[in-house]
C-alpha cells in the first residue's frame, strides 16, 4: 500500500513532458500563420471602410455645404486628408496596408457640390501578410462608387476591370 501511494506522487517524466510540449509546438506551427492572415485581412477590410467612410464623407458634404471638396490620399503616409470643412477628420490607414490606385498624378478625388467628380479610378488595398487585396472604383461625372476584391498583380498598374464586386 505504501509503494502505490509513492508512484502517484511521483508526477510526470521528463518525456511525457517533451512529448507534450512538441504537440502544443506542432499545433501552434499550424495556428499562428492562419490566425496572423486572419488578421491581415481583418485590418485590410478595415482600411477599405475607413477609405469608403472618407470618400463618402467628403461627397456628402461637398452636397450639403454646396461647395467643392476634394479628399486625398497619400499612399506613401497612408493618410487621408480633405480641404478646410470637407472631411470632419483625418484618417490614418495601418502601416501594414499598401495603397495602390491608377489616377494620374496624386491620388486625389473633387467631388462638385452636386457630388458629381471630373476623375475616375481605382484604388487597391493589399497587405504583404495576406493574398486578399480590396479595391474601390470611381466612376467618371456621377461619382457612382462600388468595392471588391482585387484579382490583378500585387505589383505593377491598377485595372478597374480587375475589381469584382463583392
């Protein structure tokens, strides 16, 4: 009776503990770069609203102050910024997130205090931690807008043709 009562003290072996500890590392192999793409893409869907959020704020506004307001978008800074009472504050998109767009000279949109724009184009949102990249259109005189996944390069020029919508 004495000798049972030792071996249930006895805990637990070295290897039993090595053993254990190569399965939690196993499954944590397997965990961590899903859960880091989940993520990404969590932070890439949220760059996108905080960029549709800015635009359409600005157009909104470019309406009910009948005024032209033009938004800009830095895609170097990442940051979203609007003339004086055109945007009620700025934005800053996460260092991770990579802005892309195929307007030419700097990536910015005026909206007319009808809402209607002179430019057309698109902007693409990617992370390097993720293959999923967002896209938002704009379309040339009525300022029609519309999102969805981007299915063109990473690299190199920008298509609206490549955006699908969700």
């Amino acid at each position: 009776m004495l000798q049972s009562a030792k071996k249930s003290d006895r805990g637990y072996t070295l290897t039993e503990l090595m053993i254990v500890l190569v399965i939690i590392g196993i499954i944590a192999a397997i965990a961590v770069p899903n859960f880091l793409g989940l993520l990404s893409r969590i932070r890439l869907q949220g760059a996108l609203q905080q960029l549709l959020g800015a635009i359409n704020e600005t157009q909104r506004l470019a309406m009910v102050r009948g005024k032209s307001c033009q938004i800009n978008i830095d895609p170097n800074t990442k940051k979203i910024t609007a003339n004086a009472g055109c945007l009620l504050s700025d934005r800053n998109l996460n260092d991770e997130i990579t802005v892309r767009s195929n307007f030419t000279g700097a990536t910015n949109i005026t909206f007319s205090y009808r809402g209607s724009t002179t430019r057309m184009g698109t902007i693409v949102l990617s992370s390097d931690y993720t293959d999923l990249q967002k896209c938002f259109v704009i379309a040339l005189g009525t300022g029609i807008k519309r999102v969805g996944d981007y299915n063109g390069s990473k690299t190199g020029s920008v298509s609206g043709s490549n955006c699908q919508t969700e």
